[in-house]
C-alpha cells in the first residue's frame, strides 16, 4: 500500500515551509486533525454514480479518520453549486467535496461565467477512480461493431444521431472527440436526464448514444442496445468483451473518461492535506471498496496520479473540443 501524498506533490514543500513560517500553525494540525466530524460535499442528487462513488468514499473514509463523515447532497448547475460552496468554505478540512471532471475541469470552458476555477481555488487531495463512457447503439442504428458504425457515418454524413446527458457533459464530449478523431459528423442530441436519453434510444427514437456504465447495463444485459466500444485506455473488468476506441488502429490513442477525485478548498494546512490523502489510499486499497467501484464500471486509482497535472492536461484537451463543436453558452 502506497501512502505517500502523491497527487500534489509538487506543491507540498512550499505547503510545509508556509506551514512552518506561519504563527502557531492551525490548530488543526498541532491538536490531531480531525476532531469533529467532516462534511462531504456531493454536487448532485441522491443515486447517481457521483453520489454512488462519494457515499461509498465517504463511510470508508469514516472509519479510518475516526470521525463520521456527514453526506452533503447539493445539487444544480452539473455539480458548480457544490463545488463553489467547498472553494468559498474555511480551509480547515472539515467542508470537502467528492467532485467529477464535469464541475471541476468542463463546466468552466463551456461556461466562463463560472464564478471558481478548481485549479485555482480548490486543493486536490487524489484520484478516486475514472469512469470510462460507452458508446452504444439503439435498434435503429443497425450497427454492431465500432467500425461498422464509422463506416455508416462515412456513407451518411450528419443522418446519425448521438445523444448525451447535455451540452458540456463528459458525455458530450467523448462524442465530439471520436467525431474530431474518426473524420465523421452525427448530430448531438442533449439530453436533460438519461432515462428520457435510454428509453428513446431503446424505443429507436435515437441512433446512438454515450452513456455511463450503471446507466448502460440494464439495457444491455437485457439486448435492447449494444455495446460498441469503452472511451477509456483498458477494457473494463465489468465488460471486458467491449473493446476499447483506442483499439482501432486509426484511433489509436482515443481517450477521454469521466473521473472522480476528492478536493477540498485553497490552502489546506499541508499536514491535513497529507492526512486525508493517506487515508483516500488506504480507502482505495481496501479490496470491498475497490470490488464496489469496479462492479460500477469505474477504474481504481493506482495513487500514482498527479491529479493537478491531470486537470490541466484535461482542461487543454477539453478547451479544443469546446472549440471544435462550437459549446460555450
């Protein structure tokens, strides 16, 4: 088990020699951190994979801190209300959020009104897990298989449809990507919740469409849509028979995968940072919890991630796509 405080590492000298030269350092951090119980933040509602991923973390992060970690459910404007509360919120440790790449890396470029920037106002404390998309077809697509797919669009330009839980959605843009990448156009359809997104799709209302893994099975284990392809660099143990986008030879290298990471706002004091980080891993490496996170389609982190570094190389590629399919409001 590696325990190391790697996400940020970068930053934590600066954090300890701040710390040191800082008066009487935060109480926090000389009287044994935590001793009250610790807010987790959710920016969405109550059963989705955020949720999912965030109560799971959350009691396991429970029981190695020693302290109950209280489930905040608030959602709106795709996880941003959540996340403005943590970056507003004291820099003690107690107020943290379980966030996603929507709120943290996308909502920002597609909406510059956004009022917060997670690499700004926000201290990452680790990866949890990523969350590859699945690009399926419904009934009305008559496809199988990824190639076979690219090979209709080639003969039907802009006849397809693809729909996504809305504009801006890690969703959406695993779409645009394997457009900009394959050399296709299929319409974007958005859509306001995924069970309006499925039942159109199963019902042959809708050609295509990227969808999560929980939201995916039920109708695939039942053979009402099909399973094309996994956007992530692996197969997933939880459908290892889906082949990767990235397997094609002509888009190889195809990645984009929705993630979950545990934050908490600006200038935490470096030893709760690296307490918090410690017991994450010790969370991640517990065999239940990562069963769980697996069973939902989600990759475990390693603890090996620099999660700084994957926010800004995340925000480089998602600034492109912003570009590419014309979705800042």
């Amino acid at each position: 088990m590696n325990s190391t405080f790697n996400p940020h590492r970068r930053h934590l000298g600066a954090w300890l020699a701040t710390s040191l030269l800082a008066p009487g350092l935060h109480a926090h951090a000389q009287t044994g951190y935590p001793d009250r119980p610790i807010k987790l933040v959710i920016g969405y509602p109550p059963g989705g994979s955020v949720d999912y991923v965030g109560r799971l973390v959350g009691e396991a992060l429970g029981q190695r801190l020693k302290t109950p970690v209280v489930i905040d459910n608030q959602g709106g404007a795709a996880g941003a209300i959540a996340a403005q509360r943590v970056a507003g919120s004291a820099a003690d440790g107690y107020t943290l959020l379980i966030g996603s790449s929507n709120e943290l890396v996308a909502t920002r470029l597609v909406n510059p009104a956004q009022r917060y920037d997670a690499q700004k106002d926000m201290t990452p404390l680790g990866l949890i897990a990523t969350a590859p998309v699945l690009l399926v077809a419904g009934p009305r697509a008559a496809v199988k298989t990824l190639p076979e797919l690219l090979e209709l669009a080639r003969r039907k330009p802009g006849q397809l449809s693809y729909g996504s839980s809305g504009v801006g959605s890690t969703l959406h843009f695993a779409g645009e990507l394997l457009k900009q990448r394959a050399g296709i156009f299929m319409t974007h359809i958005p859509y306001r919740g995924v069970a309006s997104l499925t039942s159109d799709l199963a019902g042959g209302n809708l050609d295509l469409a990227m969808l999560s893994v929980p939201a995916a099975l039920p109708f695939l284990q039942s053979g009402r849509i099909t399973a094309l392809a996994c956007t992530g660099a692996q197969r997933l143990s939880a459908l290892p028979k889906v082949p990767t986008v990235g397997e094609l030879p002509a888009l190889k290298g195809y990645e984009l995968s929705g993630w979950f990471a545990l934050m908490g706002p600006a200038h935490l004091p470096a030893a709760v940072a690296q307490r918090l980080n410690q017991a994450l891993q010790e969370v991640l490496h517990d065999p239940a919890v990562r069963r769980k996170l697996e069973d939902g389609g989600n990759v475990v982190a390693s603890g090996q991630e620099d999660l700084s570094a994957l926010m800004s190389r995340e925000t480089r590629q998602y600034a492109g796509l912003v570009e590419y399919a014309h979705m800042r409001e």
